[in-house]
C-alpha cells in the first residue's frame, strides 16, 4: 500500500458524509416543523375556546333580556314565522314599562320592541325608539347566530285540537270563530298566545351552544 493510499480517509474516521448530514438536517427540520404545527394548533385551540367563551355569555345574557322583556310583555303587536327553522324571523311585542297603561312612542325606556334574526348575516338585532321617538336598529349579537326560532304557543287548552297537550299557533289560527284560518298567526290570533319557545343558536369555530327557554306572558290579555 502506497503513503497516498494510507493517508486516505475512510468512511469510520471521517465524521458524518455529506448525505449523512443532509439526513440529519432533513430529520431536525422535519421534527421542528411538527413541534411548531404542534404548538401554533394548541394555541389555535385555546383563542377558539376564549372567543367562544364570550360569544356563549353573550347569548346566554341576551336571552335573559328577551325572556326578561317577553314576561312583562303586554302584547304581541306583529310576528314573522320562517318557513324553515333557519329562516328569518321577527317579533315586534309591547311592554308597558312605565306603568301608564298604553304604549308609548316616545319613553324613557322603549315600550315597542322588534328582535329581528337575519340568517344571511347571522345577527340578531333589536329595534327600539330612542329617547326622541326615533327607531335605532343595534345588533344584539353579532355575526354568530345559526340559528333563532320563535314558537307561538297558547295556554288555553280547549284549542289544543290534536290533544298532544301543547296548543300551537296553527290550531289557534284553524279553530273556528277564533282565528281567521289564513295559514298566518296574526292579529286574530296573536291575543291568544301567551306562551314563547325561544331558541338561539350560536357557533364559534367547532364549538356550537343552543339556550331554549319557555316564556309565559304574564300580562297577555286573553278572551
Ligand atoms: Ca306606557
Ligand atoms: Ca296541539
Ligand atoms: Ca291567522
């Protein structure tokens, strides 16, 4: 063997190869991209939580406030009932706050309240007239409602045709001499409901919460 041959390098004393190192480098990088995928969906997942989280007190505080306004309302003024569940809905009622008997336009506190859910902007918003008598339209929850239903209900049992022990809207509105059979819960009928399904849908990333609450109309007139 010549001095040449003998000082050569062999593949045991002369450390890591390129191709080695190009392994190396690809396995380092390819763990450091799993650990940071890693840690950015934990973060993800925790600011999804958080907004979630408000976005759930919102909606559970304003169906406390449409429960807490219905009770005390004096009577339901218009209604709009969708189609489907996901559709638009609309509830104008009348709360005499107060106290003078009728209902006013212009008051302290706002007596004439519409909640109105829009499914194409996924809002639900109410409109009031403001101290002036002007009407303000402001959102009471925003960009998250999938879905808001109202369900028209009476108390008076002897309407309740199928006997399934719920009188709906549609057997007020059928029943002869009481409502005027148009298909429509509207002013015929609309002294006869004193019962309110409420049904508010929210959905923040994965994360989807549904309140559903009954209200009675305490002061609702009947005949
Ligand atoms: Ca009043
Ligand atoms: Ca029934
Ligand atoms: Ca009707």
């Amino acid at each position: 063997m010549s001095q040449r041959e003998r000082r050569s390098p062999t593949r045991d004393d002369a450390g890591f190869t390129l191709a080695e190192m190009m392994v190396a480098i690809s396995i380092f990088l390819t763990l450091l991209v799993l650990v940071l995928s890693g840690t950015i969906t934990v973060s993800r997942a925790l600011k999804d939580t958080r907004q979630f989280t408000a976005i759930n007190e919102q909606a559970r505080v304003a169906t406390e406030r449409l429960t807490r306004e219905l009770r005390q309302a004096s009577e339901i003024l218009a209604v709009s009932i969708p189609s489907t569940t996901d559709g638009p809905a609309m509830m104008t009622f009348g709360v005499d706050f107060n106290g003078n008997r009728r209902l006013d336009d212009v008051a302290a506190d706002p007596e004439v309240l519409t909640y109105r859910y829009d499914p194409t902007d996924d809002q639900l918003t109410l409109t009031a007239n403001d101290a002036a008598g002007d009407a303000v339209t402001q959102p009471i929850l925003s960009d998250d409602v999938t879905g808001f239903t109202l369900d028209y209900r009476s108390s008076l049992w002897q309407y309740d045709t199928n006997a399934d022990g719920i009188t709906s809207w549609t057997e007020i509105d059928a029943t002869t001499g009481v409502g005027n059979k148009n298909g429509v819960l509207d002013a015929p009928e609309l002294a006869k409901i004193d019962l309110v399904v409420i049904s508010l849908t929210v959905l923040k990333g994965t994360h989807r919460q549904t309140y559903q609450t009954e209200v009675g109309l305490r002061n609702q007139a009947q005949s």
